[in-house]
C-alpha cells in the first residue's frame, strides 16, 4: 500500500489480499460499518477479499462484504460497494464495470507505441534529475507518457 492507505484495522482478520496487489496513496479498505450500531445496537461487518493481480487506483474505497476478483483494475477515486468479477475494469461512485481487463491492455499497449516511455532512472527511487524531469514533460507532447 502507498502513502496515506488505510486497512480497517478494528476489523482487519476479515480482510483478505492476494498477491501482486497495488493499493494506489490513500486508499481505504473497509470491514466494518458503524452507522447502524446507534439504531440497533450493533455495527454491520462484512468480509472484503481482494484476488490476485489488482491494482486499486488512488483515494479509492473498498467496503465491507466486497470481494475484487483477480486481474482486476479498480479506477481512481471510486467507491467499490458491490463485488467486481475477474478480469474487470471498473470505476466510478459507485464503482461499475466499465470494461474487460485484456481489452483495456491491448488499448494501452496500443498507446505506449504512440508515446514517450522512460526508463527506471526517470523515476523517483533513482534520483531522477531536474533536467531530466523537464525532458519528460517536454516529450509527453500529447500529455501522456509510461514510465517503468
């Protein structure tokens, strides 16, 4: 998980991650729901289980009793409050399938032959430079760009 994520930790045993997942900065994964324990006495939980190969995009929501399936992407600052099968693209609040994952590859894949890509020195792990930084967004003419 990157910067500023949280995992319920009050309810965390119910919280299921798979392998080569990427939380993007400041996603929630929620297991619990308090709003009904002033009514009822009790607060609402719910398992959340996240598959294999799924990437959460930033200020994203995960809430109780969701299960992400494997090969999944989930769009930046969507609210994921009902299960997203294998192979999805979903996003938006809240959060619909908007698309197959391989679909959504082949046109990426497409996209990365028509723009810049960088290299692992064009990051910030490796020190990217000032200048370097400069070339980048010089290069990304069309405002899009990869970087590894």
């Amino acid at each position: 998980m990157l910067d500023g994520g949280s995992l319920d930790w009050s309810h965390c045993w119910h919280i299921t991650i798979g392998d080569d997942v990427t939380m993007a900065p400041g996603v929630r994964i929620i297991a619990h729901d308090a709003s009904t324990k002033m009514h009822l006495g009790y607060t609402r939980i719910g398992k959340v289980e996240i598959g294999d190969r799924v990437f959460i995009g930033a200020a994203s929501i995960v809430l109780p009793g969701v299960r992400i399936g494997t090969n999944v992407v989930i769009g930046a600052g969507s609210v994921v409050s009902k299960s997203i099968p294998d192979n999805t693209v979903a996003c938006g609040n809240p959060a619909r399938a908007v698309g197959a994952t391989d679909e959504w590859l082949v046109r990426k894949r497409r996209e990365m032959g028509t723009v810049p890509c960088f290299g692992e020195e064009y990051t910030s792990r490796q020190d990217v430079t000032e200048a370097m930084k400069v070339e980048m967004n010089s290069r990304m003419t069309s405002g899009i760009g990869y970087v590894v």
